[in-house]
C-alpha cells in the first residue's frame, strides 16, 4: 500500500499528455495544449471534479517544466529517466506492441525478440511502475482510474497490487491482434501483457473486432487461468479461475468485463474550429495550388507506417494510368505529418512517401497541373481547410483502431466529399454503409474506388455525407469519456 493517499476521485493515464511545454529564448516555459477526444472527453468532467492526469514528460521542455515545479491543475507529469523512456517508447511500444497489434512485421526476418529486446522490455516494466506508482499515490479512496493505450498495458495489474479500492480500466485506442499474431511474442511477456491487463476491472476497445481479438488472445495465453465467456447479451467478461491442487475444483476468483466504446468526432468544436480565419487564408492558399475547377483527393494522416501512405499513391497512380481522362482535372492532396521520427523505419517510411510522390510528379506532371501537393508540416488550420475542400477522402489504413480523420472529413466537408475506406479501419464498422470500401492491400481495387468516388453524383455524395457525418458524430468525446466512467463506478460498486 502507498505510504500517502491523494485524493483525486477520476484520474488518467496516458504516456502523451494534454499539455506540453517549450523552453523559449529568453529561457521561459511556453505551454501548448494539446487536442483530441482524450482532452475533450476529460474537459466533460470539469476542472472541480477532483480529476488528475498522469503523463510522461516528453520534450526537454516538459523536464524542465518538472524541474521547476512548473504545471497546470489537474496535471501531473512524470519525468521518467530519459533512457529508460525512450527503451519503453520507441522501443517497445512503438516497436514491438504497435507492430503486434497493427500487423507490421516483415515476418521472414522480423521480429527477433533477443537480449536487446529484454534489455528493453525491462524498461518498459520500470516505465509502467512509474505509473502505477504515481496512480497509487494520487488516487482517493475508491476512485476510479482510467489507463490509456499500449503504453501502460501493465499499470493495471501493478496498480491493483498496490491500490485493491481502486476502480481500474484500461482502454486501448489500437487494434488488438488476431490470436496467431499475438503469440509471435515469447511466452512469459504474453502471459505479462494478460497479467497486466487482467489487472483491471473493465478493458474496453474502440470496436468488438479488437475486444473479440482480445479475449481470444486471453484464452489462447493460458486457459486454465483465464476463460472467456461469450453471453450473447452484454456483458462479455473474462474470469480469472483458480483451481484447487487436490480437488481440482475451479474457483472463481475474480471478473474482467470487456466493453465497447466507439469514440466519434467533436462536430460542435470541428465545426467552430473549421470557420476561423486562419482556415479561411489556407482554404484560399489550397485553392491557388490545387487550380482552378479541379477535383481534389484528400488523405490526412501521421507518418505512419499503418497508414498506407505509399500504396495511397500508388493507387492515385493507376488512376491516372487507368483513367487518362482524370489527368489535369484532379490533385492528390496529401498531407503526411511526421512522427516518430526516433525511429529509422518511420524515417525511412517518411522518405519513401516523398520519393513516390515526386516520381508521380515528374513523370504525369504538365507545367499547369502538379498531380500531387504534399505537405509535411504539421498545421491543424490547413488539415481542416483541406476537409472543407475535398471531394475524395482517402482513407486506407492496413489496420487502425479506429481513425478519426475518416469521421472528420464528413463533418465539415462544405459541399460533401465521397469517403474512400478501407475495411481494415475501426470506423468502418460504422460508417461502411456508405463509403466506398477497399481492401487496403489491393491498389488496383484502389484505383477503382478512386474512379467511382470522383465520379459519385454531386446529390449522392452530398446525401451519404451527411449520413456519414450522422453516424460519426453519434458518441462525443465527452459522452465516450462518461460512459466509460460510469460502466467503471456501476461495476465496481
Ligand atoms: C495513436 C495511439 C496514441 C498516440 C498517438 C500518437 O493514436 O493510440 O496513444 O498518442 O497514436 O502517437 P505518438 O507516438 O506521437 O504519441
């Protein structure tokens, strides 16, 4: 038990938190606030709340911020040892858990789980105690605790040997990996990864894709101690069974429900945020680059290796080889934020996109017409002036947790934008109905869909936009966030 109880009542956890801090010039503290369903599901909750965020410390500014006790109300930033983060971070997380659960290995020569690899997932171990550390030590009586993501995948059970009052979730925003996947990991970090989760007394996914992937993995890990039941109405749990070494009779010990939480887009905010001013002047500067009377595919994503950035345009390619008649009339607007950039693979990734991007150009560009605009720098305004402006929405991830760029388009499209989707991504399971679906290996099937989304009808497009628009838009942040709370507080108490 924690030798000091806090007394927060509702805390997150998560390794990225709401606000970051840059050191300026003249030495000062700069605090820049970060976005997402996350930060607006927890604003839901108010500032009186009693609620606490617990978050890494991720930039040299944010160290410092700790250095100097520097910080806001209701966050509080863990300033773990920059090595053992980065082996946590890049390493295993990023590495390793996304890699597994995003179906990323190149399998004949990946992945190799040696020294380097325990080296590091002893770190990770060190970066989820910090947390669970933190938790125990903030969290009031009974309160409930809400981790995030496959970062913190052992802070649950850690948390519940130190804190057995406490109320814990966990809640991944990935996929979760088919079961022959999952067991490529060694066997003593499957059963960990469980132990870990298994910790918590409710762990919820964005769709029952990844929380059915899960209970298998579960059962699959070790079926004498973990059994999944499937009744057909709600609840699914997972029981924690213990059996008696004479009798052989099961006991059992304890229940992890699963749930569902599928997290939509913030249309009040997109929709206020869409019509400022500086979205205007880019809407205007996107115009004069995109040319007068084209047409516009629109793709929005991190540099990520899931996105499926590269065969994106391979697809645009074969568009144009398929359908000369789209040449000069339409532009790929592609923007490719970077990310993890840490890591050489996400470098080489970032690189590959601009090589495939410029040889699309040199080799179908006209002197009036360039058939891509790429943009990497990160600039929120333009993402949503491109939204307002698209008539294509490409969106096909090789697997996704979700992806909220496919909600968003819809909501604040101006005049309706047919959405290119593939199956692979959370959000299909609702808004498949009425977006163009691919498989997002096939680039033929790509170009295809390409064609059939700038040919929609503008009366179709505007129709299923706004049904998509519905549909996304049907679970707030701030309602995914309280209902989560809530399934929490009514299960346990
Ligand atoms: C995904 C994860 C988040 C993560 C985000 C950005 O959405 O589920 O936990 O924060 O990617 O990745 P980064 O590594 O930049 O935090």
């Amino acid at each position: 038990m924690a030798s000091t109880q806090g007394a927060a009542q509702v805390l997150v956890a998560s390794n990225r938190g709401p606000v970051s801090y840059d050191v300026q010039e003249d030495g000062s503290l700069a605090a820049r606030r970060g976005g997402g369903g996350l930060v607006s599901g927890l604003s839901a909750i108010g500032p009186d709340a009693g609620a606490l965020w617990v978050c890494s410390a991720l930039s040299e500014g944010d160290r410092e911020a700790v250095r100097r006790g520097v910080g806001e109300d209701g966050v509080r930033m863990l300033a773990i040892p920059a090595d053992v983060h980065a082996d946590a971070y890049n390493g295993i997380a990023n590495s390793v858990l996304w890699f597994v659960h995003h179906m990323l290995y190149q399998t004949p020569l990946e992945p190799v789980f040696d020294a380097e690899f325990r080296r590091q997932w002893a770190s990770y171990e060190t970066y989820n105690r910090a947390f669970a550390e933190a938790l125990a030590e903030e969290a009031g009586e009974g309160a409930a605790v809400l981790v995030q993501d496959y970062h913190l995948c052992l802070v649950p059970g850690m948390l519940r040997e130190l804190r057995p009052d406490l109320r814990i979730g966990h809640f991944s925003h990935t996929p979760w990996a088919p079961v022959d996947y999952f067991r490529m990991l060694p066997d003593d970090i499957q059963a960990r990864l469980m132990e870990g989760m298994l910790g918590a007394d409710r762990v919820a996914f964005l769709t029952w894709r990844w929380a059915t992937a899960f209970q298998e993995c579960a059962g699959a890990v070790d079926p004498d101690r973990w059994l999944s039941t499937w009744p057909s109405g709600a609840p699914r749990a997972i029981e924690h069974v213990q059996k008696d070494g004479t009798t052989h009779q099961e006991r059992i010990t304890r229940r992890t429900l699963i749930g569902v939480h599928g997290l939509g887009a913030d249309a009040e905010f997109l929709h206020a945020r869409s019509h400022e001013a500086d979205v205007e002047e880019r809407m205007a500067a996107l115009r004069e680059e995109i040319g007068e009377g084209r047409r516009t595919i629109v793709r929005v994503d991190r540099t990520e290796l899931s996105k499926n950035i590269v065969r994106g345009l391979l697809a645009y390619r074969q568009l144009l080889d398929d359908h000369p008649e789209w040449r000069e009339r339409v532009v790929h607007v592609a923007f490719a934020y970077p990310s993890r950039q840490d890591l050489a693979v996400y470098r080489d990734y970032t690189a590959e996109v601009q090589r495939v991007a410029d040889e699309i150009n040199s080799e179908y560009g006209t002197p009036g017409w360039t058939p891509v605009v790429l943009h990497v720098k990160d600039d929120f305004a333009r993402s949503l002036a491109a939204y307002r402006l698209a008539d294509v929405a490409l969106v096909n991830p090789i697997r996704d947790g979700m992806n909220l760029v496919a909600k968003e388009v819809p909501v604040v499209s101006d005049e309706g934008c047919a959405l290119v989707l593939s199956r692979e991504a959370g959000a299909f399971q609702e808004l498949g109905k009425d977006a163009i679906v691919v498989n997002p290996y096939d680039v033929i099937g790509t170009a295809r869909a390409l064609h059939e989304a700038l040919s929609m009808p503008v009366e179709e497009r505007a129709e299923r936009t706004k049904r998509l628009a519905a549909a996304a838009t049907a679970l707030p942040p701030a309602q995914w966030f309280l209902e989560q709370l809530e399934a929490l507080r009514d299960q346990a108490s």
